[in-house]
C-alpha cells in the first residue's frame, strides 16, 4: 500500500544482558534513542535476543492450528473487557481475527485458555503460550523502563509497571481483489505499550507519520515492533504521541503476528511524573485519573466500527 516510503521507522539493538541495568552507557543511550524515537514516531523497531528466535517460530505454528479450529471453538473465548476475548471476522472487518487472553504469563490462565480451545488438552500449545507471554511481559516492563529512563524519571511509576497484560495472536486473511487493502482500520492502542512479533516474509503494519503519511513497519528478523499506547500520553504529559496505526495486507499469503498489551493497573492512578512537569514552562496537560474508570469509559463508547477520538485520553482527561 505505501512501498516506497521517505522515511523509515528507527531500529535498535538491545543485547539482553544490559537490558534494564542503568549503569550501563548503553543502555542509557538506547533509552534516550528509544524515547526520542516515540516521542516522533510513536514506533520503533527493537533487535531483542531475550526472546529467542526458535521460541517466535513455535508461537507461529502453534496460532496457525489456533486459527484453524472451527469458528464456535474460538468464539469460546469471550471477555466482557474490550479488547480481550476473540474478536473480527464480522461486517467490520472481515479479514482479521484475533484472540485476546489475559495474563497467560501465568501458567493457571495459560491453562485455562488451552482448555477452552482444546479440551483434551494441548501441553505444546500451553508451554509455548506461557513461555512466550512471560518472556514479552519480561520485555514490555523493559520498554517502560527504558521510556521513563529516556524521559530523564528517576522513579518509575508503579502502575506503569504492572502484570496486567494482553496477549493477543492475530490473523489476517489476504483480500480477494488484486491490490493491496486495509484489513485492520486505522486506530490507536489503549494500553501503555504494545510489543508485536510480525511473521518474517509478510508485510502488513504501517503506521501514519505527521507530513509524510502511512509508513511502513516491515518484519525484521529477530526484531519487535513497540508502539506507544494512549497511556503514554499523559504518563509523559503529552510528550510521548500515540500512533495510529493498520494493517494493510497484498493478495496471495495470509499474515500472523502476536502481540503483548501491557495494561496500567487497573485501580492505578495516571499522572506524570514530577520531573515532566515545571509550573509555566510545562504545565500539567491531564488531570490524574485511574484507569478502571478510563477504561468504563471506552467500553461506554467505543463501537465495533473503530472510533478512537470519541474515545480518546485528550476527550477524557485533557486540562
Ligand atoms: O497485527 C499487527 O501488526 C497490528 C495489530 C494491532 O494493531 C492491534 O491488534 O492493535
Ligand atoms: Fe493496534
């Protein structure tokens, strides 16, 4: 849809063995790389080697026998919180489908999902579910980390850190006509960070980058794709822009991807940190706010035909 593109997303390399130590130069240069890279793109690429290469592999083959079981199977997995639970394949978008599962880094609700799916059970698809969600978990507070760290915060906000996570398994089926075509509708992610895995060989996200357009975010190997959530808007007073962000996907090859949603903690209260903000120079953009109540509000809101700015954070908790 936008091949030929001005500008390309950054990419880093993080080595995990520096990952989250900040005596390390290293890290303290990437984190400001990182930050400054979200604060203009609200995207970037990271070579990350704590998620090994084999590990994404499986997940991939496992979400294909996933996506093959007979639709009443995945519509098992229903949620009454938005964006969980299985969802598309229906008049808004009818070649996505996706299926949320919270906190699977815990091998209880790693189970418990398995079950659902497979009621004789599945050890394979189980481990490597629960594997995968712990080690993006792992990854996600490293991102947080590395956000508030570039932003100069010496004290990381606790609900920014939390265990609420959504780990969702994507697919998207290829459109019937020549071109390509947006399968996924332009939206913005409502969580604090959002960590994709994209198949290798399949071209799909793209994300809208002021004055120039759609860019695209192509699969790198051994690369994750981080996407700045809504929270980070008022975490860092406005100066982290989420991305809106689709898919657009050619003919011919259906595409996979799998992604961690870290959540605030539910009853944690958004507000920026002190060092973000300095009376008349940098007011205060948002009032402080918990985000169990946000989140009532997009569930009060939000439609099945994709509406991000009746429910934006700029509507709910601008000053
Ligand atoms: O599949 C992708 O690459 C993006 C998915 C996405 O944006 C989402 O689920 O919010
Ligand atoms: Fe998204």
């Amino acid at each position: 849809m936008c091949s030929e593109s001005p500008i390309q997303i950054p990419v880093f390399d993080l080595p995990s063995y520096i990952a989250g130590e900040r005596g390390y130069n290293t890290w303290n240069t990437l984190s400001r790389g990182v930050c400054q890279a979200l604060e203009r793109f609200g995207c970037a690429q990271l070579a990350y080697d704590g998620i090994p290469d084999h590990l994404c592999r499986d997940m991939f083959k496992v979400m294909e026998h996933v996506f093959d079981l007979p639709d009443e199977t995945k519509r098992r997995n229903t949620s009454d919180k938005p964006y969980y639970g299985h969802t598309g394949r229906n008049e808004f978008v009818p070649f996505y489908e996706s299926l949320g599962v919270e906190n699977s880094f815990e091998i209880e609700k790693a189970k418990v999902f398995t079950e659902l799916l497979w009621p004789e059970g599945n050890d394979f698809f189980c481990e490597t579910l629960n594997l995968v969600s712990a080690k993006m978990l792992e990854l996600d507070h490293i991102i947080v980390k590395m956000i508030f760290d570039g932003l100069g915060v010496l004290k990381q906000p606790g609900p920014a850190l939390s265990k609420s996570c959504n780990f969702r398994v994507m697919k998207y089926d290829p459109p019937a006509g020549p071109g390509p075509e947006v399968v996924l509708p332009d939206h913005i992610d409502k969580d604090t960070i959002t960590v994709l895995c994209q198949q290798e060989g399949v071209q799909g996200l793209e994300v809208l980058v002021d004055g120039t357009g759609w860019v695209p975010v192509p699969p790198i190997k051994g690369c994750f794709v981080l996407i700045a959530g809504e929270m980070l808007k008022p975490w860092s007073n406005g100066r982290i822009k989420p991305v809106k962000h689709r898919v657009a996907v050619g003919p011919g090859k259906e595409r996979y991807s799998f992604g961690s949603f870290l959540l605030p903690e539910e009853d944690g209260v958004i507000e920026a940190p002190k060092e973000l903000v300095d009376g008349e120079a940098r007011p205060a953009l948002y009032r402080p706010f918990d985000f169990s109540s946000f989140l009532s509000h997009v569930k009060a809101n939000i439609t099945t035909s994709f509406s991000p700015d009746r429910v934006s954070v700029d509507v709910y908790a601008a000053l």
